[in-house]
C-alpha cells in the first residue's frame, strides 16, 4: 500500500498540467495562512467537506485562485489505483470538474 501511494504522489505531481483543471485556470493557489482565512470567512468550505466527496485516498489537496473565484483542486487514489483530480468550487463545494 505504501508502494502504491508512492507511485500515486509521483504521479500526482505531473498531473498538474494544463487541461485539468477547467477553463477558469489557477493562478495562484494560496497559502496556509490564506486558506484559514478564507474558511474563516466563509469564502472556502472546509477540506473535510471536499475529502467526503472525492472518495479514496486523497493525496493532493489547494485552495486555488482564478479567474472565477477560489477553487479546491483534490487528487485522490481510489482503491484499485486510479488517479483521480477533481474540481470544487470553494465556496459552495459543488465539483466542477
């Protein structure tokens, strides 16, 4: 199992690319610091609400800024091994990709 994540963070890391995330692309995503303020403001869901959604082993989780708005991007593992990123707006945690 440790071997599988491994393999999953390395993938992880290149599956940051243009094309998966949608149109409004990030920006900048923002800090630890800026993302408690951002949930304390009501701007941001919590990360526990995303995690619930996504399913499997998340391995990646930013609070991102663009041209849209906040966006969280999460990269999980599911059972079998697929690598999956998905795309929540912030604010209502509705996946838009």
């Amino acid at each position: 199992m440790k071997q599988m994540i491994a393999i999953a963070l390395l993938l992880v890391t290149s599956l940051w690319v243009p094309g998966v995330v949608p149109q409004a692309a990030a920006q900048a995503c923002l800090s630890q610091s800026a993302q408690r303020d951002a949930i304390s403001s009501g701007r941001a869901i919590r990360p526990r609400l995303v995690r619930d959604q996504i399913g499997g082993q998340v391995v990646g989780l930013r609070l991102c800024e663009t041209s849209a708005g906040l966006v969280w991007q999460a990269t999980a593992v599911s059972g079998n091994g697929e690598v999956r990123a998905r795309v929540f707006d912030a604010r209502s945690g509705r996946q838009i990709r």
